[in-house]
C-alpha cells in the first residue's frame, strides 16, 4: 500500500490546527496537484484546494468563456452577480471571499454598494484557477438564492371568457351559501385566476432580461405540440389531505399538450440558476388554478385562522365545471403585483404562439 495513503502529508494550520492532505487520483490531475503541494527546499507551501473539473469542462461555459488575458499574463474574469449576494459572498468581516481566495489562490473585488460597477472582478495566475472561484461563487449564489422568496413565476392567463364566467358565477354562489369561517378576502380576484408553470427569484434588470430571452428559447418545446392549447379547468381539490383544516382550494387542469410543455420549460429553467427552491425539487409542474387561499386573507388580517373548513364546499361545489379555454402566451410576471387593483399581474415579458 502506498506511504501515501497510510501517511499522508500533513498540513499545519493557525491555532495548532494540523489536517491531512489528500491525495488527488491521477485521472483527475494528480501529477499535477500531488508535485505542488511538496516544495523543493522541504516546506509546504499554502494549501490549494485542486479543481477536478477539467479544462474541457469550461468549453461550453458562457462566463468561462469570457475570461481574458491580461497584460501581465494574468486571468480576469469580469462576472456579474446581483448586489443581494454581495453580503454572502464577503461573508462575516471577509471570512468567505478570503476562503475562497485562499483556496483557489485568486483575488476576488466585489464592488461597493455606492459603485457604479455591477461586476465582480476574479484574476488569477491560472486560467483554471479563476474557472476553481467562479464554480465555487456560483455554487455559494445558488445556496444563497434557495432562500431567497421568489420574485417572478411563470403563469397561463385565465382571466377571461368561459372560466372567468364560471369562476364568478361559483365565487357568488359560495358566498351566498354563508359557509362558516369562509368570506370574499379567501378568493383570488376574477382578474388574476392563472395556472402557474414555474417559480423564481429575480433580482435584478440583467437577471429578469436573461429569464425573459430564455424564456423564448423554449419556443422550440412547441414543435410537435398543438396549439393553441386546448385546457379543461374543473372539479374542485384541496393541497391538503384534511378538508377540515386547509389553506388551499384549487380547481384542476386538463390540458395533456400544455403539461408537456410545461415540464420541458421546468427541466430547461433549471439550468439557469434562477428557480426558487421549490422548483429546483420537482421534475414535473402540477397544472392547476387557485380559487381560494389563506394567504389572500392573511395579507388583510394577519390574526386571522391559519386555515380554512372545505368540506362544505367540495361537498356542494367538488364538481364545478369551469368550461374550457384556449392557451397562446405565457408571461413571466411579477410575483404579488396584482394587489387590490383587480387587474392580472405586472408582465415582464411574454412568449407568444
């Protein structure tokens, strides 16, 4: 067995810290890797967390792609992150850019909030070292972003026609049935009814720009599908499995040519880095349309219930028919803009078909 393994080279750390260093395989550059971390004069030099991701792994990589060679034969990489992710990135009096400069020897600017630049600046002596940080402050901007609440979603517009009619004729009929513990502020607004396709989080112009041009790449997800979509919107369910206590009441979507559709622009968003945690979880979008949710009633009165009683309503309205309408856009629109103005939510921008 080799010394390497039953002794590995130890590295010694402030505060009498000492921790093994391991030992890279060959496959992923170890040759390489393995001969810097030994010094000719018998020291070690800093420790360098190797990169195993090879050169080739960057080919594709639009930001990889635009790193340059300076004058002094140096790498700089100009990369733009939205300012929320400043804080994170510097981390508690510097401590995370200082690791992830110790670790991939580089040198990582992050603009002043006061300043006019929006891009974060990484130079390295290597061209692999500068690909090392920007994996590691992409990976960090994507934990910091699953906590982030979404901005945007991705909707289906219902609000007209037959559904709208049948939407308001059913609003009117339960409020009049005086269901105990059910009043209006429950009910989405006629004019904001909508099928959600997908959940972001947006933080800036340059992001909402990159989320609207991939949006219409995903046209090419229409070939081979007919449009318009044809959608079927009824009966009535619950998120829930106890309709005694439930936040959420729903009427379900039949539309086999939109769901398609919608899973592919679920996979293809993925990609971005730009979905909301929970988008990121899922493999395929549940079609729906909320009618009644505790969160609308929230917003006017936070001490009201957490929840709602259904039973009376799936048992006299379960099987309400909302007709059909036809699909031809989707918009990505701002999250929580339709406010108490009765109008669908503020559109960013639109796919058409």
């Amino acid at each position: 067995m080799s010394r390497d393994i039953i002794a590995p080279p130890v590295l010694a750390m402030s505060h009498n810290r000492r921790y093994r260093v391991n030992i890279v395989h060959e496959v992923f550059g170890g040759d390489k890797w393995n001969s810097s971390k030994k010094s000719t004069s018998g020291q070690q030099k800093g420790y360098e967390e190797p990169d195993l991701y090879a050169e080739d792994d960057y080919e594709d990589d639009e930001e990889a792609n635009k790193i340059e060679t300076t004058a002094d034969g140096s790498f700089l990489l100009n990369l733009h992150v939205p300012k929320s992710f400043y804080g994170g990135i510097i981390g508690f009096k510097g401590s995370t850019k200082r690791r992830i400069e110790e670790e991939t020897r580089v040198d990582i600017y992050v603009p002043r909030q006061n300043e006019n630049s929006k891009d974060l600046q990484i130079k390295g002596k290597e061209r692999s070292q500068v690909c090392a940080a920007l994996r590691k402050i992409r990976l960090l901007v994507q934990s910091l972003r699953r906590r982030m609440k979404p901005t945007h979603f991705l909707a289906v517009a219902l609000n007209a026609g037959q559904v709208q009619d049948k939407f308001s004729e059913l609003k009117k009929s339960i409020l009049e049935a005086q269901l105990p513990g059910i009043d209006e502020a429950l009910f989405i607004s006629e004019r904001s009814i909508h099928i959600t396709l997908g959940v972001y989080v947006l933080l800036d112009d340059a992001e909402r720009q990159k989320a609207v041009e991939h949006l219409q790449t995903c046209k090419q997800f229409l070939d081979g599908l007919t449009t318009p979509f044809e959608m079927k919107v009824k009966g009535l369910e619950i998120m829930n499995d106890d309709p005694s206590s439930t936040r959420i009441l729903y009427a379900g979507v039949e539309a086999p040519e939109l769901q398609k559709f919608a899973d592919k622009c679920l996979g293809s968003f993925q990609t971005t880095g730009l979905c909301a945690t929970d988008n990121n979880d899922r493999e395929s979008i549940k079609l729906h349309m909320t009618v009644l949710n505790n969160r609308y009633r929230k917003k006017k009165d936070e001490k009201c219930a957490n929840s709602f009683d259904a039973r009376a309503i799936l048992k006299r309205f379960g099987e309400h028919d909302f007709g059909t309408v036809q699909c031809n856009a989707v918009h990505l629109c701002v999250l929580g803009s339709s406010g108490d103005s009765d109008d669908f939510y503020k559109i960013t921008g639109s796919l058409n078909f």
